[in-house]
C-alpha cells in the first residue's frame, strides 16, 4: 500500500504539470514570440535588408538593362544597313 501512496501524487502532478507546462508554452509562443516575429521581419523588410525584395529589384534592373542593350544592337543593325547601302550605291554610280 505505502508504494501505491507514494505514486498517486506522482501521476497527479504528472497529469496536472505536463499539460499546463505545454498549454504554458504554446500560448507564449502564440501571444508573444509570434508579433514580436512579425514586428522584427517586417522591419528587416523595411529596412530593405531582407534578400527577397533585392532579387527582385536585381531583377528588373537586369531585364531594363538586357531591353537597353537589345535597342541598341538594333540600332547598330539599322546604321550598318545604312552605310552599307550608302557603300554600294556608290560603288554603282562609278561603273
């Protein structure tokens, strides 16, 4: 009997400390560790530090860059038409 006596408030405190020590945890977590998460990232987002924002302006500017040298090698292509144009219809005027 003394051994059943001694194991009562064990598994009693086991019952009533194991769940409350969890839902203790959880509920700081949630109302706690959670906004102050929050508030630290979007601060890091605001301060433009977070990687994810410079992909994407690394990005676009990349792409206005590949635009600019497109329009310029097309331009490249119309002036050497155009001189070699100019080159043969001076070529023909001499025969």
């Amino acid at each position: 009997m003394n051994g059943f006596e001694v194991l009562v408030p064990i598994f009693g405190i086991l019952l009533v400390l194991v769940p409350v020590t969890g839902l203790t945890l959880i509920l700081t977590a949630r109302f706690a560790l959670k906004p102050m998460t929050e508030t630290i990232a979007k601060a890091l987002r605001e301060s433009g530090f977070a990687a994810g924002s410079g992909g994407v302006d690394r990005l676009q500017e990349l792409t206005e860059q590949v635009q600019l040298l497109t329009d310029e090698v097309a331009r490249l292509r119309e002036a050497q038409e155009f001189d070699r144009t100019l080159i043969g219809g001076r070529g023909e005027g001499r025969d």
